[in-house]
C-alpha cells in the first residue's frame, strides 16, 4: 500500500491545499500542520487538539488496563488462597495473561501518538478532550477481528448487499469511505475494481492503525474478549488477523471527521458510508451537506447499514421513509434502497451474535446543496479562547450535575456501604431515603459498567 499525496487532499477547515512537508502535511497559506502518526496524514480540524484529546483517552484506557491486569493479580492470589476453585484460577490466568497481551499490543499499537504517560485513568477521563464524545477506542474493536479473522460470512455477505446497490456497469472512481473502521468492506470493494481509487476513512486511532498494519501485509495478533463467553476456554483466545491478497495500488487510509473532510468540493465520484449515519452524534442532516459539497455533480452516495438512530432529540430519530426524503430534499436523488437481514458480529467464542437488517441505497447527486460552507458549528467562545465562557443553561446543568456527582464521589471512604451513602444523600437534597438508594445503587453501577466499556 503506496501512502497517499498530499495533493489528492485538502485542509479540512479553510479547504487550503496541503503540501507534503516530510514528517507533516502544511495547509497552505495558513501553515496549519497535520501530522503523519504510523504514516497515515492526521487531517482532522485543530489537528493538535484532536491529537490530544485521544493521546488522553489513550493514555487512561493503558492505565486502565494497567490497574485491571494488577487487581485481576489478586483475584488470582486470592482463588489460590483458597477463595475459589482450580476452574476459576484458569480462567482468571487465562484472561489475565490475555490481557496483558492486548495491553501490550495497544502501547505498541498507539506508540505513535507519543502518549505522554503522565495521566492516571480518572484524570485522563476528567481532562480530556472529547472529540467526538461517544467513541471510545475500544468501541469497534470486535469489527477488526470479524474484518480479518472470523469466517462467519458477515464480510461476504456485506458486500454482496452493497454491490447490489452500485448501479449496474457503473464504477465508483475516486471513492471515499466514511467511518471504515476495521477497514474491510473499503478493501474488499477496492479488490472488486469498481474504484480506481479508495480512500478509507475514520477517527479511531485503534481501528485505522491496526488496519494499517493489516493492509500493509502484515498478520496482526489480536486477542479477542468475547461479549459472552460460551465457556471457559472462550474467555479470551487470541485471533490472527490478515489481509486474504493484498490489497494493490490506489488504495489509501487518512484520519478524518465526517463531518469535515479533507476533499476539495466535487472531487469526488462516490463516498460510501456503512454503518455509520446512524451512529453519529449530529442530526443527519449536518453530514448530508457535506457529502453533497465532496462529490461531483452526478456522483453516487452509497450507503449500507442499520437505521437505529438513538439522538436524544426524538425528531431527529429518523424512519427509513424520513432518512429518504431528506437526503432527497439534499441535492441527491435516492435511486434504489433495500433493506436485507444479514448476520453481525457473531463469533464462535461468544453466545451474543447479531442479526441485523441493513438498509442499502444509492442516491445520486443531482443538486448543489444550499449549504455549501464548510461547517464549523463551533460557538465563537470555543474557538477564541480568550472569550469569556457563557453560562449556558447546559453548563448551568452540567454544574449541578458534577456537584451531586462530587459529592456522592466525596463519601467514599473505604468504610460507607451504599445505605450509608444514600442516607447523607437523601438528608442533604431532602430526598425520600428510598429513592436516594436507588439513585445511589444505579450511580454506582453506572460508573462500574463505565469502567468496563467505556474504554
Ligand atoms: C459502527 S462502526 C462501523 C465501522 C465499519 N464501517 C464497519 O462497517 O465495520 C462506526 C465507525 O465510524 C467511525 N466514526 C465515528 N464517528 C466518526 C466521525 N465523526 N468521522 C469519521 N468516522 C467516525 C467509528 O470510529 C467507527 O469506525
């Protein structure tokens, strides 16, 4: 896999042409850097700070797994003392000795971030930067495995819906791949020869560096933890992940934010997007202009994958028949659409497995949409920082929010049970002493379950 140039690609906020300066990219006037991290160009908006902010992730989730492998250390000592039985000690050696290979792999891994190490987990959640807020690195990582170890059927049967929508004889040319994750169907469609050019694109440094390597043509040790284990012995198994046939010329991964991409307006003739329109934080709408803006007038929008939209703005939680007519109503024109159930992420170690119906279509570009500016909906507060900070009714929330949560966080002693703690909670805001114990209970086991998958 050749790296890409610099000249396929434009700056993702002012749309500058970027010139290949050695160990960066530079936007041009303005000298904006992107760095090269693994020799994939870093073309997110504020690249330092978008950098940052999963250098921070990174550097809680190492330290997460860090803690977790030395307590799992006790929980062993402790079934060896006599606290549980030889099953038990197997697996939790088995986990353990797992994990700390996936630690090993994900500081290897996520090196070229430079972590800086200096954060502890609780800090490097607390300082962050969130961008974007619900991805954590590890959200996907199950799709790396399915992408390149499993033989479930899900990867061939992925494709197979999505080439019937690419209108017969037709070729997708320069084609750009929103959210790629584990990066397969990007390959497998590449493979096909219906682009003469792939651009694989996402956010998650996990996913994109690992399917670096992958594509690269290496064989990548992944160890996989099952969301439900069918025994013992599937507690944890290591998966060699491998590209089939390599995957030839024209085919290039970047980091980038959908909703602000590093292409020069109509230089593209198709964009696909699996299973992501549904995933993201914004209404639809904010990405259907900017699909609009990068494709060529006439080019084609694919797009396969479920239609589970979960905003917290029910109105923007769109049927299938609304995401039609507003795509529609976006300067495209949606020529077919299909809906088929097809398998997701099924394993043989685990007892969860999906099936999913997918929505595919095709809608083709037939307008400029009106909004043609590049977005950056950022308030002015935010991107000067010399601007005082308004007290919004959010913030106002927030603050109130993180002051319960405080102080909640504040009775934990080492010696309060949970009754304890919902007593001082229900005298402090004067709550029915039942309730405060359920509030209390559920906080608790929120952060308890946010430990485990939020990393
Ligand atoms: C549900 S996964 C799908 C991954 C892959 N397309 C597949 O089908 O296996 C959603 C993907 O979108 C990526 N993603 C989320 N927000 C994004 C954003 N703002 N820009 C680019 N990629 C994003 C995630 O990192 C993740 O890889």
């Amino acid at each position: 896999m050749k790296a890409p140039k610099a000249d396929g690609f434009v700056s993702p906020v002012a749309g500058e042409p970027l010139r290949d300066a050695g160990a960066h990219w530079v936007s041009e006037p303005s000298g904006v850097k992107f760095p090269l991290i693994g020799g994939v160009p870093w073309l997110t908006p504020d690249p330092q700070r978008a950098l940052a902010d999963w250098q921070a992730r990174a550097d809680g989730l190492i330290a997460h797994f860090a803690d977790r492998i030395a307590e799992m250390k006790g929980g062993i000592a402790e079934a060896k003392g006599g606290g549980g039985s030889a099953l038990t000690r197997e697996r939790l050696g088995k986990h353990r000795s797992l994990l700390i290979r996936h630690h090993e792999f994900l500081k290897d891994l996520l090196a070229p971030l430079k972590l800086k190490g200096k954060l502890n987990a609780p800090q490097a959640t607390a300082f962050g930067y969130r961008l974007p807020a619900n991805q954590g690195l590890l959200g996907y990582f199950q799709n790396l495995i399915r992408d390149w170890a499993l033989s479930t059927g899900e990867n061939e049967a992925q494709l197979e819906v999505l080439k019937k929508a690419v209108e017969p004889g037709a070729v997708l040319g320069r084609l750009a791949v929103l959210g790629s994750g584990g990066g397969r169907l990007a390959y497998d469609l590449h493979r096909s020869g219906l682009a003469t050019e792939t651009i694989a694109l996402d956010i998650n440094p996990v996913l994109v560096l690992t399917a670096q390597r992958i594509l690269s043509g290496r064989a990548v040790s992944l160890v996989e933890f099952p969301v439900a284990p069918r025994s013992l012995a599937a507690v944890a198994e290591t998966r060699e992940c491998k590209a089939p046939q390599p995957v030839g010329d024209g085919f290039h991964q970047v980091f980038a934010d959908c909703y602000h991409l590093p292409f020069a307006d109509g230089s593209l003739d198709s964009v696909l997007t699996p299973w992501l329109i549904d995933i993201l934080p914004r209404p639809l709408e904010n990405l259907v202009g900017e699909i609009n803006r990068v494709l060529k007038p006439g080019g084609a929008w694919l797009n396969t994958g479920s239609l589970n939209f979960q905003l917290r703005d029910l109105t923007k939680c769109y049927s299938v028949e609304e995401t039609r007519e507003l795509i529609d109503a976006g300067g495209f024109r949606v020529e077919t659409l299909a809906q088929d159930d097809i398998p997701y992420l099924r394993s043989d170690l685990s007892g969860h497995g999906r099936i999913e119906t997918v929505t595919t279509f095709r809608a083709r570009k037939t307008a400029d949409a009106a909004a043609r500016a590049r977005p950056d909906t950022r308030p002015e507060w935010l991107r000067d920082t010399m601007r005082p900070v308004p007290a919004t009714q959010i913030l106002q929330a927030s603050r109130v929010v993180f002051d319960v949560q405080a102080y909640v966080l504040g009775l934990v002693d080492g010696r309060r049970s949970l009754d304890a703690i919902a007593l001082l909670v229900s005298q402090r805001y004067g709550m029915p002493e039942d309730n405060a114990r359920e509030a209390v209970v559920n906080f608790f086991a929120r952060q308890d379950e946010d430990a485990i998958f939020q990393r």
